[in-house]
C-alpha cells in the first residue's frame, strides 16, 4: 500500500484525502494538531487508515507522495523543513514525489528548495472537489515518473476531473477554475437575489438557480455545442430572454467576468 502525506488538512487538503485513502495509508501533519486529529476521525469513519504526525519531517520520511496542502504565503517555510529529509532520500534513491496547490509557485522555485531533481507535481484543484466534480490542472517535471503520474490521475480521479497541462497555462487555470467557484456562486446567488425580488420565495430562488446553472453547464459538457448556440436556443424575438440579456450587456456582464478571471490570474502571477 502506498503512503500519502498531507502538510495541511484544510478543506482541499481534506477532499484530495477522502479520495486518496481509499488506496493508501494516510499521514496528516499540520500545524494545528487538533484539526488534524479532527480530521483523521472523519476520515476513519470512511474506512480509512490514517495517522496523525507531529512534524513536516516526519512526514518527508515515511510518505511515498507529499500533498503540500499549505498556502503559498507558507511553502517556503515547509519547503525549507523537509529538504533535509527530501534530499537525503533523493541521494538514496527513493525520493518522495512532492505535490504543491499553492498558487504561483513554479516548479522550478519549489525544486530550488527541495532539491534540483525532487521529482515535482502541481496541481490546481476547486472546490467541487469535495464532492467529487472538481477540475484538476496537473502539471508534472520530468523527474516523475510514468507510473507516479498514473497513480496520482487515479488518486485524483475521485475528485472530478483530471488534465494534463503544460506549467505555463497553471496561472491561467487559477483565475478560470481556480477561483471560478466563487464567481459562480456570485452569480447563482444573483440569480435567486432577482427571483427574491419579484416576489419568488428564499429558498426555492436558491433551488431553482442552482439547479439552472447545473443543468446549463451539463448542457454545454454533454451537447459539445458553443455556450452562444445554446443561448441562442433559449431566446426568442422580443421575448423575456432578450430582455434579460439586454440588462447584462448594460451591465457590462461579460467584460467584467473577464476581469474577474484576469485579475485572479494576475494574483497568481504576483504569488509567485
């Protein structure tokens, strides 16, 4: 059984855990021990081994892989704990393959503390993570290896979606799906605030735009048809449709979901 270390137990930490234990051991290091007891609890309630560590170096000795679950404003200083203990297993062969989320953090800069050859993976995961319809950027160096790479696709896997991508578009991916969520959920709340508003009540206004942004964006996965066909189908001749459109054009609606994108990607950039 392969053993996986999570340096963080935060909400994705946990939600790459739920899925990455139903085939490995777990360890969980983090700063707040209790949280990661916490943690490890909830995840024995899944039928799954975990433990809990009292430092990040233990967890560089015993892991086969190493989630750096870990804010960017923090890695260096984790980076600088583990390296010792990274580079001695690098020279003897058996070097952990290490994991970073955090934004803006290159694989090159990571190596440069870690150690030049510490084999390298970021990722930039969402939230839907957590139950399962997450996207997941990868981007990997070349020291890791084929079947490293496959076992983190299926590890991964149970968080949604998997795709390979070259380091250069990891900023981009940050301000799209990264970040997306929340303008999402902006916008769906939006969408109930304007039901609310013509009298519909709280609750179903929450329902029913959740679930239109739901099966609107199965729309656009399962036809493989463009988002502006599919809009196009929805708006008749000086129908309510139009209307609508004509208000977030006003409102400048696209232009500024776009500077939304733009400027969590130029965030990601600076963090870096």
């Amino acid at each position: 059984m392969i053993n996986i270390a999570f340096i963080g137990s935060g909400n994705m930490g946990f939600a790459l855990m739920k899925s990455a234990s139903k085939n490995a051991k777990i360890y969980i290091s983090d700063a707040d021990t209790e949280k990661a007891r916490f943690v490890c609890k909830q995840l024995a309630e899944k039928a799954s081994a975990a433990e809990v560590l009292f430092s990040n170096t233990e967890a560089a000795e015993k892991a086969d892989i190493i989630f750096l679950a870990v804010k960017p404003q923090v890695l260096s200083h984790v980076l600088a704990e583990i390296a010792p203990a990274v580079k001695k297993r690098n020279a003897d062969s058996a070097c952990p393959v290490l994991v970073s989320m955090a934004a803006g953090w290159s694989i090159d800069r990571i190596q440069s503390i870690a150690g030049e050859k510490t084999p390298v993976v970021r990722i930039m995961p969402n939230t839907p993570a957590l139950i399962g319809k997450g996207m997941i950027a990868m981007s990997a160096s070349p020291e890791v290896s084929a079947e490293k790479i496959k076992q983190l696709e299926n590890i991964l896997g149970g968080c949604g979606i998997v795709d390979s991508i070259d380091e250069n578009f990891m900023d981009a991916v940050t301000g799209l799906s990264g970040s997306g969520p929340a303008f999402v959920y902006l916008f769906i709340e939006a969408l109930a605030d304007g039901a609310v508003r013509a009298g519909f009540p709280r609750e179903k206004a929450l329902r029913y735009a959740a679930q239109t942004v739901f099966g609107s964006a199965a729309m656009v996965q399962e036809t493989g048809k463009h988002p502006g066909e599919l809009k196009d189908m929805v708006t008749s001749p000086g129908g309510t449709t139009i209307a609508g459109l004509f208000a977030l054009e006003e409102g400048a609606f696209r232009s500024t979901v776009m500077k939304a994108v733009e400027a969590a990607w130029k965030r990601s950039v600076e963090l870096g």
